[in-house]
C-alpha cells in the first residue's frame, strides 16, 4: 500500500513504485470498476472452452501495462515464475499461465463491440469519481494529438474493422516550423493518432480519443472536450490551452458558447497588412489591431509616427467586450497625443472591442498579456502525460497489427493510468512525529464511492 508525505502532491506520479509491490497490485485491480466488461466478455464466449478465464486473460493484460513489461512473452514468464502475483489474477498453477496466442485472441475481441465501449467506460467511472472527489479537477486543462506507431491488417480483414466504424493505421507526417514559417523538424510514422485532453495541474487524462493521422485535431477537440464535460460536473472547465493546430473558427465558437477561455495560438494567415483599422473605426481614428488581436494606438505627433500597445483591462462578459484603455494614462508617462485622446478623461481613452466581431481573433483572454502567456505554459502538462503513456506504459508499442487490438491497448493503458491516479488520490498521509497515517478527505470520498459501487453491484 503507498503512503504518502502530506506535503506531496494529491497526484505524485513520481511516487509510482518502479517494481508494484503485490499489495499495490491487488490495490490496483481490486479498483478497477470492470464488473460490467467482464461479464460482457463471459457472456460472449458462452459456454465453450474455458481453459483459460475471461478474468485470468484480463488480468493478464493489465499488469503487463501495470508493471511495464516491454513485452506479452515477458509479462506471462513472470506469471510461471510469481506464484504470488499468479493468485491475483485467479491463476493456481503454472499450467494455468495462457499462452501468448491466447492473449493475442483475447485483446482482438476485447477490440470488438460491445466490449471497446464497455472497455471505456472503466476509464469514464475513474474519471468520474475522481471529478467528484476533487473540486479543482479538470478546471485548467490542455489538449494535444500524437502519433502511435502500428500496422496494418491485410485488405479483407481491414475492411471488417472499418465496417465497425474504427479507423486504419496509415501514414502520418508533422511540420515544426519557426517563427518566420521555415520547416525545421519533420516527424513521420505509421500509424494512429491519440488526442488527449488532460487537467494541467494533476496531469490526469480527462479523455481520450483514437483517430487515423489525417484527421485534424481542430475536428476531434469538440469529440473529447465533450467525453471530458460529461466526466465532470457542471461547468467545471474553465481554461483550455492547445496549439495553433485546434486554431479555428468553428473550436473558438464551441468554447465560447460553452463559456470555457480559450489559450489557443494563432495561425498566421495574413500575407499582407500586418495590421488593420479596428471595426468601427474610420481613416482618422489611430487605433489598429494586428493579426493575433493585440491592439494598438498610435501616437501622430512625432516622425515617424510611434505605436504603443494599448492597456488591457479586462473581459466584460455583460457587454461581451474586450476593454483596453490610453496606456500613457495607465502606465503614467507623458505622452505628445494624450490632449487630443484623452480630452480631460480621468482614465484616458476606453476602446471596447465587441468579440463577436471575431471570436478567434479576440478571445476571452488576450493573447497579448502575461496571464495568456503563463496558461498557455500549462499545455506542457499533455507532453508529460504523453511521455508516460508512451515510456512508463507503452502505449506506443508499434508491433500491434488492427485496429481492435490497438484500440484495446490503449483502452487498457488509459484504464492503469486512470486507476493509479485514483490510488494517489486515495493513498493515506502519514503525519505526526509518531508517524500515524490518516485519510484526507479526498481518499475518504474516493472509498465511499467505491464502497457503494461495489454495493450496487
């Protein structure tokens, strides 16, 4: 059982034990609310064979994720020589151990309906809980896409998989550019793509979604923002932060009419006019706007004529405007043009800008201030999150043939992140020089809830 210093984080991911003691593995399965996917699973093999258990064939491959083993091979040698870690999973001999052809076949149906969907929802109970017992979770969060390495199955039974309506690994290429729009970094595969949309503060997956590599990730943002509204309470997100890749009309209105800020860059479209008259404003005004919405008032007197930007005040949802006032009046220095603006006015010119002129160009948050700046560096949250999926868990395996075995891996590898951060969150404190351990309340409400789970069934 992990016991935790109370100055820890609730989600210490390092605190993770390299080699799970068995207690932490009988913890881990005993948490995982995979009742109904079990009995799905029963229910479809019948009554044939069953030399080898729904729940021993299981077990099987969540610890090979659980313990990190590279390998099926490595995970079922581990089994014939660990009679303990044997008993977890049901296995009473070293004959009993499945071959691995067996867990070949199994992952392959657990890939199939309705066992994927059911596969998914063990990762949406933990999420769920979770929100419930943690107030702030999933109030900053962040999205990004990455490739997944697999192959692909031959002709005829690839076309099976797509009657199911999953998709086919296939090739997948991404562009870094610079600042002047040079390619500097080329990343190629063959595979899938997995979209993540995480909490930035506790780096737990909020969900998840599997696509081809063409399909772009402002078209997935609305599939997994929504999957994330449903696995928390009501307007529970406050921030999104992505990329200039989920840079578009149609994501900016989404969230605006959700009333979640977007941190979102901005795609560079403009070859032309690196700034514009402000709508509203006529030739004699000398307020402009560049590209990424950052306003700016111009200063006549001198020559050549001087820009500043102009002094963010903040967002009035009332008036559904962003409010911007004379900076020379804000940030107190003399300015030549400060008679003609500001005429007598204590606080200097106010310039309001209705954000339904566009969404996407004047967000909630400006992109031109410090806050914008500090919430977007969140987004490196998804980086880390990725990185352990790909390094701790292996989700990035690249030896997986079909769709429905690679999307039963990472159904299972989201399930062991999902349930682990639940062991942190629930994990005891212990406090005192006497060393007593106590639960917090977070781990209290986490026990009630499995408790009455477990009653229910």
């Amino acid at each position: 059982m992990m016991v935790l210093h109370p100055a820890q984080p609730l989600f210490d991911w390092d605190a993770l034990e390299d080699s799970p003691s068995l207690q932490t593995v009988k913890d881990l399965l005993a948490a995982l609310p995979d009742a109904k996917l079990l009995d799905s699973l029963r229910r479809t093999r019948g009554k044939g064979r069953n030399d080898y258990p729904v729940h021993v064939l299981w077990g099987v491959v969540v610890l090979r994720v659980a313990l990190r083993h590279v390998t099926t091979e490595a995970m079922l040698a581990e089994l014939r020589r660990n009679e303990g870690l044997r008993r977890l999973i049901g296995l009473h001999s070293e004959e009993g151990v499945p071959k691995p052809w067996n867990i070949s076949r199994f992952e392959e149906v657990l890939g199939q309906e309705p066992h994927r969907t059911l596969l998914k929802e063990v990762f949406t109970v933990l999420i769920q809980r979770l929100g419930v017992a943690v107030a702030d979770l999933g109030q900053t969060t962040a999205g990004d896409a990455t490739g997944l390495s697999a192959r692909r199955k031959e002709d005829e039974a690839a076309q099976e998989e797509i009657d199911e309506g999953l998709p086919q690994a296939s090739g997948g290429r991404k562009e870094y550019k610079d600042a002047e729009g040079k390619v500097t970094k080329v990343v190629e595969w063959f595979g899938f793509k997995l979209h993540l949309l995480v909490d930035v503060k506790h780096e737990v997956v909020l969900a998840y979604e599997i696509t081809d590599p063409k399909a772009g990730d402002g078209e997935t943002l609305p599939v997994i923002l929504e999957q994330a509204e449903a696995n928390l309470p009501p307007d529970r997100i406050e921030t999104l932060a992505y990329d200039k890749a989920a840079d578009t009309d149609d994501v900016h209105k989404i969230l605006s009419t959700k009333g979640i800020t977007p941190v979102i860059e901005m795609r560079g479209l403009w070859q032309k006019d690196p700034e514009r008259m402000l709508p509203g404003h006529d030739g004699s005004s000398n307020v402009v706007y560049t590209e990424d919405g950052t306003i700016y008032c111009y200063e006549k007197v001198s020559e050549p004529p001087v820009r500043h930007p102009m002094a963010y005040i903040g967002h009035e949802p009332g008036r559904g405007t962003l409010k911007y006032r004379c900076p020379a009046k804000h940030e107190d220095w003399e300015c030549p043009m400060s008679t003609i603006c500001n005429a007598g006015k204590s606080y200097g010119k106010t310039v309001r800008v209705p954000r339904a002129v566009d969404p996407r160009r004047f967000p909630s948050l400006p992109r031109a201030t410090r806050k914008f700046e500090r919430v977007y560096k969140g987004r490196t949250a998804v980086e880390r999150v990725n990185a352990r999926l790909k390094v701790f868990w292996g989700v990035d395996d690249g030896n997986l043939r079909g769709s429905r075995r690679f999307v039963a891996q990472v159904g299972v590898v989201l399930a062991v992140h999902a349930v682990f951060a639940t062991l942190l969150a629930a994990a005891p404190r212990r406090e005192g020089t006497l060393g007593k351990i106590r639960l917090s309340p977070i781990a209290a409400a986490l026990r009630a809830q499995a408790e009455a789970a477990a009653v229910a069934v």
